[in-house]
C-alpha cells in the first residue's frame, strides 16, 4: 500500500512522524506456508532532503507456521527496525541507471508493500518453533519416550553411570 509523503515533499529537511498499515499475502518458504497477521505495522519517521526521502522506523508483524519439531501451529513475532532511502523520481525522465536495488517512488506517495514483505522475510527464523525449547522431536523418536526420557534429560550421564556400574558388578562377581 502507498504511504502519502507529500507533506515532507512541502518541507524538505523536516521529519513527519507516520503509522503505516500493509498487508503480506501467505509466503512459501521451502514448502510451509507462512501467514502475516493484518496489519503489518510500520512506523516511524520520514524526511525528504533534496531528491531522496528517509524512512525510519520499525516494523511490527506476526506470522504464524508450522513448528519445524512438532508440527504445531507457531507464532512469530517480528519487530524489525528500518532506516531506508528512496529517491524520487521525475515521471518524465526514464531512469539510466536503472538499479534494481534501488529504492524509488514518482509522484508523492511511496509503495511500502514490497519493503514490508523484504524486512519481515528477512527476519523471520530459517527454523520456525512453537517455542523456543519445543521437544516435539523427542515425541517421534522412539528412545526418547517414556522414562528414557525422563531419566536422560534428569541427568545427561545417568546412562553412561549406569554402564560404569555394570561394568563394577562385571569385576565383583
Ligand atoms: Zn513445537
């Protein structure tokens, strides 16, 4: 969605203060689908100082997934801090260095759609949990059910005593 920045084109050099709202479609990442709950947030500040204008700020979303150990439903929050520059271009004149890297806007509303999408991306895990210490895989691996797996987490080393143990009785009888 396009953020009006008209007011900074008015006063080059002064810092507005915005609250944006976008909207991200689901994303696919590696076959999981991710969804952003509405809206996104971004907010800040904007300038415009001579052809390119400042944004400043943070964006604040939530995703949601599947968690990657027990395939529960996961929540992201993501606060993401920004500081990006967009030069404005003249409608008449085609760009030359066309950079797609580059950020730009004609006229005097800006498309913050695409810089959303790319910040909240960037910021979400590469392994998508339910919760940080989520065991979910433990369910599924079968030497970790039941007192195994009591045991083992009470103490790491309980099985390796145990062996130092067997080995004692070996030596007595
Ligand atoms: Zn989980």
């Amino acid at each position: 969605m396009q953020l009006d920045v008209s007011r900074a084109m008015r006063s080059p050099d002064e810092k507005f203060p915005f609250i944006h709202h976008e909207r991200i479609a689901p994303q696919d990442i590696y076959g999981e689908e991710v969804t952003f709950d509405e809206p996104v947030v971004l907010e800040g500040r904007f300038c415009m100082s001579g052809s390119e204008l400042t944004l400043d700020g943070t964006l604040t979303a939530t995703a949601h997934s599947r968690c990657c150990n027990c395939l529960g439903p996961a929540t992201v929050p993501i606060n993401v801090p920004f500081h990006e520059t967009f030069v404005r271009l003249d409608h008449a004149v085609e760009p030359e260095d066309d950079d797609p890297d580059r950020l730009s806007f004609t006229g005097s509303k800006v498309e913050l759609g695409h810089l959303a999408l790319t910040l909240a991306m960037l910021e979400l895990p590469i392994r998508i949990l339910c919760r940080p210490d989520c065991e979910g895989y433990k369910q599924m691996a079968p030497q970790y059910t039941g007192r195994a797996a009591e045991e083992a987490s009470a103490n790491p080393f309980s099985v390796l005593k145990q062996l130092i143990k067997n080995d004692q009785d070996d030596q007595e009888v």
